[in-house]
C-alpha cells in the first residue's frame, strides 16, 4: 500500500458519497501539508440518492443511517478486489497507528488471565517505567475504573490506558500482595516492525520484519549498522508472516540491497500511468551473500522485496510460495472520520510479472485460498504447487520464474505438521506456553540474571526437568488433554516453545527469534547456503 494519500473523489463511489451527504478533499501528491483541496458540486440526483431521501422522511420507523451507510459502502465494495475495504471510524486510529508505528500511552504490555490483568512487559524508557512499573504487577483499577474481577476486555483496557501524550493517568497496582497507586504521564510509544536482527553465525546476520511501516526503514538501517559493527558479511531477512504495509519502506529497503539504478517495480492502473521505482543511491548492502525467508503468510510489500530480489538474483528465496497480493491501495479520508482504502493500480516485479492470484471467484474463495493450498498438500510437497500463470518470466541470469499466484522460492522448505498434534494444539489455543512462563517467571527473575544477553542464554540454557514437569501439571490443570501420553517430537517442541518464550520474556521478540530460530529448518537451510556462497 503506498504511503501517499491522496483524497481524489471517487467516481465509483459518487452515488454512495452523495446519499451519505459526504465529500472528499483532496491532498494533492507532493504536498505535505494538505492544504490544497479539491471541491466538488452536486450532480444529477441518482436513484440511491433518492431511495436514501425516501427512507429519511417516509419510512415507518426511525433508522439508524449510520449502519445503512456503512452497509451500502461495503456492499459496494464487496464487487470489487478483495483489498478494497471500507474502515468505519471507530477502527480508522488504530489502523493508522499499525502502520505509522507508535501510539499514545503507557508503555506496557498485558495479558488477561482469570479475569487479572498482568502486566508481562515495560518498554525500557517509557512512560511506566519511568514511572516505576514492573512485570509482574497487575493493574487493579485505572482511574475511577475496577478493572480487576469484572470480565475486563484487552479494547477497553486500551482504551483506559492509551491517551494523548503529557496527558495523566492513575494506575492502582498489585504488587506482592499490595496495592501501589502510581500516576503514569502517557508519551509517544512505538510499534517497531523490527522484531529482531542478530548474529545467527559469526558472518551471517539476521533481520526478521514483521510489517511495512512508516519506520520500518530507519529500523532497518540501525539493525543493519548494528550488524555491520559486529562483522557481518551475509544476511538472512526473514519476511515469514508479514502482511505488507507501505511500499515505499519495500522499496528503500530493497534500493540497500540492489546496486545501480535498477528497476525495483513498476505500477500502473486505469486512472495511474505506469510509474518506474528504481534505486536511487549506493545500498548499504549490494554485494554480500543473502537470503530471504517467505511463506504463505508473505504478502504485498513483502513480495515487492522478495520479488525484486528474486528477478535480479541478488539472494535466494527460501520458503514457501508467497501470499499473492499484487495491488496497490491508497486510503481516502472521509468526512465521517472514517477511510476508504481502495485498490488503485496493480504492481510488477522487474521482470514483468503480477503476482496477484485471482478473486474471479469471490471473496470468499480468495479468503480460503490458503486452507485450499494446505489441503492440496502444497505445504509439505512443492511439486503440488500450482502454476496458475504459464507465462514464462527470466531473472537477469535467464532463469524461468512465473507470475499469477505469489513469490515461488528457489529453495522450498516444508510446513512442519508435527508441530501441530492435538496435544500442541490445545495448548497452543489455551495459550498455555505463555500463561505458565509469565507465571514462572515472575516467581523465579533471580534464576535467569546469570545471563547477560538473548545470545548467551540461546546459546547456554537447557530447559530444566523441573521445568517440564511444572508445566505438565499446569497444562492437565487447564483441562488440556494428551498431557500424558506426549511423543517424543512433542517434548522437543515444548522445550523449544518454552525456552523461546522465557526469551521472549526476558529480552522480547529479539530473544524469542534468537531462540526459535536455532532449530528452524528455514533458518538452517538459509544458514547452509549462505556459507556455500563466497563473499563478494
């Protein structure tokens, strides 16, 4: 989606814009301050108009107009691409925050257990640390708000907690069986989309982005330099599971990887003219050995990178088959305080292919196109993955690649089903791993001062009999079946899962990544082409 709003009134929408009496301003492209606007005069009365008049004075009984202009703008949308959406107000701030990358407020994260709210985390210098939170208290009431024992929701909690920046709020905390009032002064929190870039290997670092936002780049550049101080020479960016976002960051990014002024992409719609994204400048990165991880879960700007990457035979994808998403998305304010995000052109890799797969069928079907895929055995078997467009595509080494469908990785790595037995599984949907951590942790901080970072406890720490067995009880506590009947890959992935999220607790997604990835296929097989390939 690109970063560049650009409020144009939308001929598709006209007759539902003049029944909901709404009119668009336009932010032209280039400006910054929006400040230029567009006005537009009512045209010829249409019969929606006219239904819309009709059902305001005549009808029986009073309407909610609200909830028919939300409907009448999704059903509309609902015949176009799937990505087209309509985003009602109530949604618009954090949808915006997600991809802006901060928000106003406290600086913690929480759960919910039996009815508590446990704080699992304080951002190092935000606003409640500063203040003087810890992990492990719970927060008992906020404000003139009970929120312990009363079937609290993690929205309203939010909704307490998050607030503009210099603004107060008091914060009644439990702490070993105490209770501690602290006034917190919200402030800017960020939402990285970095979640961890590290040293998997002496030469070979390791960048994981779980989105597209508006600081995704310069998140980028402080990992990259990081890892450059410490001698890296090859590099692993791992895109599993990340959605997309803005295609600027795409491209920036891709422009550190890709030398001279090479095609990134290109776009073009009915109202857009074809529009060329080149790099611009000397990368930070154009010459070492690289790979990059993909799935199913891989989409939009995640296949811009992946895709430009792949065309000129800069790295290696490994993994499996992208998402498919091939459109571009520009989002529309509208007067209501709601937003319009609609597919405005399509994009194409270097070598000129769309990797958009089809919606011919209905969202519906394009919504389960992923399960389809997994029940093809496209997952576990590449030789089930379906080339849906025939057109043959070459890198700038000749070699065939296709459009129509995703990203197809140079190297497949097959989904592990084992890790998802019926035992695995109910623990994971009860959140089991990550209920009981917090709980021990809390309970036992002193066990883990002994190390000093993500990388010595990756690297050090076995997770303890004792510990398996705590967690054992906890599960048949928590009315998981199969506790005691556990296969041997079973053990291994809850040792592995347990470790990784005690790393997480201890020093966030940079040690949960750090410690999953140890024994991740994908990141092995990255790590071992990696160390076949000569630096430049």
């Amino acid at each position: 989606m690109s970063n560049r709003k650009l409020n144009v009134f939308l001929p598709l929408l006209l007759a539902v814009v003049l029944a909901l009496g709404m009119y668009l301003g336009h932010k032209m492209p280039g400006s910054n301050t929006g400040a230029q606007t567009l006005l537009f005069s009512r045209v010829d009365r249409g019969p929606l108009q006219e239904v819309m008049d009709l059902l305001k004075v005549k009808y029986v009984d009073t309407l909610k107009l609200g909830d028919l202009q939300q409907e009448a703008i999704e059903g509309l949308l609902s015949h176009l691409d799937p990505h087209s959406i309509y985003i009602p107000p109530s949604s618009l701030e954090e949808v915006n925050e997600d991809l802006d990358g901060n928000f106003q407020g406290i600086g913690v994260e929480f759960n919910i257990t039996a009815d508590t709210v446990n704080v699992i985390s304080v951002i190092a210098g935000g606003p409640s640390e500063t203040a003087g939170v810890q992990t492990g208290d719970k927060i008992i009431r906020v404000n003139d708000s009970l929120v312990a024992g009363n079937h609290i929701t993690s929205d309203k909690i939010r909704q307490l907690l998050r607030g503009p920046k210099g603004s107060k709020v008091n914060v009644a905390m439990m702490r070993n069986n105490k209770i501690l009032p602290i006034q917190i002064t919200r402030g800017i929190i960020p939402l990285y989309s970095i979640d961890a870039s590290y040293m998997a290997t002496p030469e070979i670092g390791y960048i994981k982005i779980s989105k597209f936002s508006g600081t995704t780049f310069d998140e980028f550049m402080q990992a990259m330099r990081k890892l450059e101080k410490q001698k890296m020479k090859k590099l692993v960016i791992d895109l599993r599971q990340n959605p997309g976002g803005y295609l600027d960051a795409a491209t920036r990014i891709a422009d550190e990887l890709l030398d001279d002024n090479k095609l990134i992409l290109y776009t073009k719609g009915k109202s857009y003219p074809r529009t060329d994204y080149k790099c611009e400048k000397p990368g930070l990165f154009e010459h070492g050995a690289l790979a990059i991880l993909t799935d199913e879960g891989s989409a939009s700007a995640s296949e811009i990178l992946a895709g430009a990457v792949q065309d000129w035979d800069r790295g290696t994808i490994i993994g499996r088959r992208t998402f498919g998403k091939g459109l571009v998305q520009e989002q529309f304010d509208l007067s209501n305080g709601g937003a319009l995000r609609l597919t405005v052109a399509r994009y194409y890799t270097p070598s000129g292919r769309s990797i958009q797969k089809s919606y011919a069928n209905g969202r519906e079907a394009y919504d389960e196109d992923i399960l389809n895929r997994f029940n093809h055995g496209e997952f576990v078997n590449q030789d089930s993955i379906k080339v849906l467009d025939t057109v043959k595509y070459k890198t700038a080494s000749g070699r065939v690649v296709y459009g129509g469908g995703g990203i197809t990785p140079d190297i497949f790595i097959p989904f592990d089903t084992s890790r998802f037995s019926p035992v695995l599984s109910g623990m994971y949907s009860r959140s089991a791993f990550s209920n009981f951590v917090y709980q021990y942790y809390v309970g036992h901080k002193n066990e883990f001062k002994q190390y000093k970072d993500a990388s010595q406890f990756v690297n050090q720490y076995q997770v303890p009999a004792s510990i398996m067995n705590a967690f054992k009880s906890y599960a048949e506590r928590d009315s998981i079946k199969g506790v005691n009947g556990l296969k041997p890959h079973d053990e291994v992935e809850i040792q592995n899962r347990l470790k990784a999220i005690l790393a997480r607790q201890i020093w966030s997604y940079e040690g949960y990544w750090e410690s999953l990835n140890k024994n991740d296929e994908m990141m092995k097989k990255a790590i071992d082409v990696l160390n076949k390939e000569s630096n430049d």
